[in-house]
C-alpha cells in the first residue's frame, strides 16, 4: 500500500496525504473523510436485511465500515458515517474477519461503505476468496476506483440517490452526484455484465442498484426510474425500490425531509416502477422503516 500517495481514490479528489494509521475517526485527520488507510470497522457479523438475493437464508457477511465520502443528512449509519464510531484494525485482521464471517455461513463478503479504504480492502483481497464479493456504496465512486476492483468484486451494491443536482447538493454536499454516480454504475455493469443467479436465488455476479425514496420528493425517485430504464435493459441489473425511510442523523434540520414517508407518497412511486417496465428487483414492505433495523455498531466481529 502506497502511504506517500495524494488521496485521490473517491471524487472528492482531496490530494492529501493520509496517515496509514490512527487512533480512529478524527476531525484533524486530513481530507474530507477524515479516516486512515487503514480500516476502521464498526461491525462484521452475517446481516439478514439485505435484498433476498444478497441475505439469503444464511446472511451476509457484512462489514460495516467507518467513515463515508457523503454526507447525507439522514443516513441512518451516521454513528459510523459522520460520528466516528469504529474500531482501528490491519489489513491481516480484514483478511481473517472475511475467512470468520465465511466459517459462520456467509453467503457473500459485503463491504458497507468501503471507499475511504480503497486501498487496503484491494490488499485484503490480494487472494480470491471462495464467496462472491459484494462492494456497498452511496454511488458516489471514481470509474477509476470501480476499475481497479476489476476481479476482485463481483457484485455492486450501489445507491443511485439523486438525479437532481440541487437536491445532491443540498442533502448530500456532492452536486455533482448525478453525473458522478450514473457514470460508477456504468462501469460496475461493463465490469460484471448481467446479473447471473443461481439455483438458490442467491447473486453471484451483477448490480444491484439500490434507490431510497425521500419524503416530499417522488419526483426525484420517478427520474432515477426513468434513467434505469432508459440505460439497462430486462435481466442487466436490478432495481430495488427502498421504503425504509426514517428521519436520522440530521434530518432534524431539514423540515420538509423529518418524517416518515406517506402510503400515497410510496403507492404513487411504486407505480411508477411498475408502469416503467423494469422488472427485474425488490420493493419493500411499510414494516421496513424502522429504526429497529439498523444494526447495533457495537464492535461485534471486530
């Protein structure tokens, strides 16, 4: 791992030197994600609320990472995304928590929020693990990035959150999201081409393209929809429409976000993919937006 090297592996292209290690998360650390080189985690333990096709009946081996290169008012891992909650670890340890989370019946290796620590989860992957490995992001990524995964990474898990700049802008700090992103999810379906299942329904290889509805902004949803639509055609990638939507992190500060999403709210976007044509992917129940779904960043497999 180069530790000389100006950071330039998310497009916020910060150019500083990171330290290879520190004690943690921490505001002095240089560049906009404020982290190491080094991982810093806050879980890793099988994860059962992924899409059917990701969690299975055995989990998915998640590893939730620290730090992120958004800042999406109501992320609800912002303990982890913004708070610096984590724990300091090796490459060597990622390695072996992989090798644990697969002993305990992973179906997959899912990297949450993975791309402040680009380069030491390429190193950690240095050797073929005997799972698909499933790559978790807002979407928010460098086609550079997604290429030097190439081999490494066999399924994108990625959000496509906005299509509107001002929206981008004002909920995430990145407003060149829309183009940032389409641009990543591209390169992730060149990479890994149509999604292939196997006879269980469990991904093998592929893109997930995930879209969480905000309150008071279907239009938004109904132009990520139309982009699907018009870039992917039947069995290249699926489309999962997320309901789980509740006010965290600083959704407080934002009125016209700090509720909960209305049935009518939900009912008229679902439609709207249903009446698009895209039909390969998930919807969600009501029952998904609670915060009891959001794991407990206690450190368990750490």
């Amino acid at each position: 791992m180069n530790t000389t090297q100006p950071c330039t592996d998310c497009p916020r292209q910060c150019h500083v030197v990171r330290p290879l290690t520190s004690d943690g998360i921490c505001p002095d650390l240089p560049g906009y994600c404020h982290s190491p080189l080094q991982p810093v985690l806050a879980r890793a333990a099988l994860h059962f609320w992924e899409e059917p096709c990701i969690s299975g009946s055995r989990g998915s081996g998640t590893v939730f990472f620290s730090s992120c290169n958004l800042r999406c008012c109501f992320c609800q891992n912002s303990q982890i995304s913004m708070d610096g909650k984590g724990i300091p670890i090796t490459v060597s340890r990622l390695r072996a928590i992989y090798h644990e989370l697969i002993a305990q019946g992973a179906h997959n290796i899912n990297l949450v929020t993975p791309t402040p620590y680009t380069r030491a989860i390429l190193e950690s992957l240095s050797e073929p693990l005997p799972v698909p490995v499933v790559y978790n992001c807002g979407g928010y990524e460098r086609v550079e990035t997604i290429r030097a995964f190439e081999g490494k990474v066999q399924i994108y898990l990625p959000d496509l959150k906005y299509m509107d700049p001002a929206m981008a802008e004002c909920y995430s700090g990145a407003r060149n999201y829309p183009d940032v992103a389409a641009r990543a999810i591209l390169a992730m379906y060149d990479q890994t081409g149509p999604y292939v299942l196997d006879d269980d329904g469990m991904l093998q290889k592929g893109v997930v393209i995930r879209h969480l509805i905000l309150p008071g902004h279907v239009d938004n949803t109904k132009h990520v929809i139309d982009w699907v639509r018009d870039h992917f055609g039947p069995e290249q990638v699926l489309f999962s429409l997320m309901r789980q939507y509740v006010p965290c992190g600083r959704a407080s500060e934002y009125p016209e976000i700090n509720r909960p999403l209305t049935d009518e709210e939900y009912d008229e976007a679902e439609q709207y993919l249903f009446d698009s044509g895209i039909e390969d992917g998930f919807v969600q129940e009501k029952s998904s937006a609670s915060e009891g779904f959001i794991p407990a960043f206690d450190g368990t497999g750490v």
